[in-house]
C-alpha cells in the first residue's frame, strides 16, 4: 500500500515545478518562513569599523601606563554616527558605544571605571585598580562578518535572525523559493449550497491561513458535487496550484474524482494511503492545474496539509521535517488501539507527565486539534515501513504545531 512518505514525494512533485527562485526585497520576506535558493555573501566588513562597545573614553594603551593615578585632559567627544579625530598621546577623548574608536587609540575605559565618573569633565582620572589592555571593549571591523564571507546558505529557511544578518550586511534582496498562487476549493453540495445540510466550511479556513502563514497568495472557492461545474471554475482561474478537498472517497457524488473522469488530460492519481486520518488522497493534473486533492474530513485535511503540502510548499526534502520534531512518551498509553499497517496521527497536548491525547482519533474532531501543540506519529508495527516518521524506544514522534 502507498505509504504516507511515498506520497509526500508524490505531492512533492507535483508542486515543486512550481516554485521558481525569485528575488524578493527583504520587507516582504518578513512574514513568513522562506527558503533560500542560493548561498548569500556579504559584501562588506561588519562591523564596518573598529568600536567601542562602552560608554567611556578612547585612549591609547601607552596613556594609560604613563598617566596612571594622574588627571588625564579630555579632548572632545565621538558619538555613534560620529567621525572622531585622532587622539594625541597623554590625552582621552569621550566615546559613545558604537562610536568608531579614533586613530591614536586603542582601547577604552568604561565610564564606571574613571572619576569624576560624568561626562563633559575636563580631565579623566582611570580608576587604580582598573588595568585596561590593547583592544579592551574595542569591537574589530569584521569581528561578525567579513567582506565576501558566506553569511546565508542555500536551503536555510529564514529565520528574523537571517533577515537581519542580510539587512545588516546591506543585502536588500535574496533569492528565495518562489511560491505559487493557490486555489483552495471547498467541494460538496452540504458546503456549497450556504449549509443547506448545516455544514459549515472549515476547511477554506484552515488551509488558507495555514497557507497565508507561508506568505501563499490565496483564493477560495465553493463548488457543490458537478464536475464540469468544478473543471470550469478551475479552468478559469489564474492561480498555479488548487488544493481540494472532498470527493474523493468512495461515496455516489465523488466530484473530484468525476471531473477527473471528464477530463481526458487529467493525470490525477487517487490512491488511499496507509495512513489515519487523510487515508484519500489524490494529486496530478487535472483541469489544465497541478492538483493537491485532500479529504474533506476537517481534521483529515489539515493533516493531510501539515504532511504533504506544507513541506512541500517550504520546499523541504523527504527525510526534512517542517515542525520542531520531538520524542516522547504517552501520559497514559493508548486510549484506543493504533490500526494495523496504518501510520497514525494523533493530536496531543505535551504535559509534564507526557503526551495527553485530545480527543480520539476520528476525523471530524477539529475542536479537539485545535486543543493541541502537538501532532503524535504512531507508526505502522513495521517501523521500517515508514522511515522517518517512526518512534525511538518507547518514545512517539511528535511534531510541534502550537
Ligand atoms: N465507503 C467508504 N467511505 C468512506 C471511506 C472509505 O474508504 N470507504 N473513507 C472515509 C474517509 S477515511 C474519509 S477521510 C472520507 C473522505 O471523504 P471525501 O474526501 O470524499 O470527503 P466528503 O465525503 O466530501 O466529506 C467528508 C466529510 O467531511 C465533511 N466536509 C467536507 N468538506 C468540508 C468543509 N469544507 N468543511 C467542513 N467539513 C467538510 C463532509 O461534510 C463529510 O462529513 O470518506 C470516508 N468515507
Ligand atoms: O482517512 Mo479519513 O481521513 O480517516 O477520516
């Protein structure tokens, strides 16, 4: 049976010749985790000159020595931003932290450490015990980055930390993993028809913000059990991915799977998956668009999304998991038994005693995930089956989703 990891390669495929680099401006990467597509040199020195990392006084190191218990005469100030001029033998200057440490000196005493101890003085007398060496609270140009050092690698999905390493290096723009517009269609005539059967939509909602959540442009449409109603409204769209969920399981109104059907270009497979929840599955192409089809079961489909397409969309290899991965034990055991050759996804909350369920496995309990940090992986009783969603000892996998 096709196994969960073979499907996410299948999903992988189908989305992957979607994502195209593109260089984007830094203040639109700040949202959301993007990955990069190419390693990022700095092109400067940072810091771009020597500093003081203090409030104090720049001098040089032979002052100090030869000035020792004696008044020493302030000549002027440089502040951050500030060009200082050079210091002369036998005298200090004041010096504001991040200030460029002026020619003549090569150290600085921290203000604490000098009396009066209160800037504006006309001299400075440094403290006795105070035995201050070459380059003390000096920051080195270069000291975080140098000049044509690799400062971001390809791969690295980015963090606020990353952005600001580029920003800092005066890097505007990276190339990141281009993402494609995506259609998210809520199928069956109980959504469509304004909750005519009392069913509301979940499933839009979820999917959009986890996909809003990428920085994914989305639109949204209903489409009640009519296939060729479902390959026209596709067909008319512009975006590069639709993402389904419904009809495809084995009931009378399969929509999805019917507008395959109709669709002599259609490339869409439909397997079940040794998986529970999210046991339908399909992908392809189908209505002239690269296809996700997830169930429409809410819990289902958000799993479904968290294990297939959100890896995808980060642009992750196989064995790279898109959450925190953790191992740890259940508080209680099972409260159910975990189904034969099946990978199952449980949705749990982590405690001090350990891993507590919330709700059972059904997959219309969307209340219940919405109570969890985390998704629990049970394997399948062969483990090698489903590398690498397996336990370690007595310890389940978890990914940390809240
Ligand atoms: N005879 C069989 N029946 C079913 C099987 C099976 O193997 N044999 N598989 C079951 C499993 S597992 C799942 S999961 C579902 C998947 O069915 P579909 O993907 O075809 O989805 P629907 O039948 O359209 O809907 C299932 C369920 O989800 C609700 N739903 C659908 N869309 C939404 C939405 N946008 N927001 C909220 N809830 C939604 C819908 O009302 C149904 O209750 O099939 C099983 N059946
Ligand atoms: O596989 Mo269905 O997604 O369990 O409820």
């Amino acid at each position: 049976m096709t196994t969960a990891k073979m499907h996410r390669e299948r999903v992988f495929e189908t989305i992957a010749p979607l994502t195209e680099t593109a260089n984007l401006p830094l203040g639109s990467l700040l949202e959301a985790p993007r990955r990069l597509t190419a390693d990022v040199e700095s092109p400067i020195d940072v810091p771009g000159f020597d500093n003081s990392s203090m409030d104090g006084y720049a001098l040089a190191a032979t002052t100090v020595e030869e000035m020792r218990g004696h008044p020493i005469p302030v000549r002027g100030r440089v502040a951050a931003g500030a060009r200082g001029e050079a210091v002369q033998p036998g005298t200090a200057v004041e010096i504001m932290t991040g200030a460029p440490l002026p020619a003549g000196a090569d150290l600085v005493v921290k203000i604490e450490d000098t009396s009066p101890g209160c800037f504006g003085a006309e001299t400075v007398t440094i403290d006795p015990e105070v035995e201050p060496a070459p380059g003390t609270f000096v920051r080195r140009r270069g000291s975080d980055v140098r000049n044509g050092q690799t400062v971001l690698s390809e791969g690295t999905v980015l963090t606020p930390a990353h952005l600001g390493v580029a920003a800092a290096c005066g890097v505007n723009e990276l190339p990141v993993l281009g993402l494609p517009r995506v259609l998210v269609v809520s199928t069956g005539d109980e959504i469509a028809a304004e909750a005519a059967a009392g069913i509301n939509d979940a499933n839009s909602v979820t999917l959009t913000a986890g996909l809003r959540r990428l920085g994914v442009d989305t639109d949204v449409a209903f489409v009640p059990d009519d296939p060729q109603q479902l390959l026209d409204r596709v067909r008319s769209s512009d975006a590069g991915l639709v993402i389904s969920t419904g009809g495809i399981s084995k009931g009378a109104h399969e929509v999805v799977k019917l507008a395959a059907e109709l669709d002599a270009d259609s490339s869409m497979t439909f397997e079940p998956i040794a998986m529970q929840p999210g046991r339908p599955q399909g992908c392809g192409r189908l209505a002239d668009h690269a296809w996700v089809a997830l169930p429409g079961n809410p819990v289902s489909a958000l799993i479904s999304f968290e294990l297939f397409i959100r890896p995808a969309l980060l642009g992750l290899a196989g064995h790279e998991a898109p959450r925190e991965v953790g191992y740890h034990r259940l508080a209680h055991g099972f409260d159910e038994a975990p189904p034969a050759g099946k990978l199952q996804v449980r949705r749990a909350r982590l405690t001090e005693a350990g891993l507590e369920f919330v709700g059972d496995s059904r997959s219309h309990l969307l209340h219940s995930y919405a109570e969890a940090t985390h998704l629990v992986f049970v394997p399948p009783e062969d483990e090698s089956a489903d590398d690498p969603y397996s336990a370690a000892g007595d310890r389940l996998m978890t990914w940390k989703i809240a």
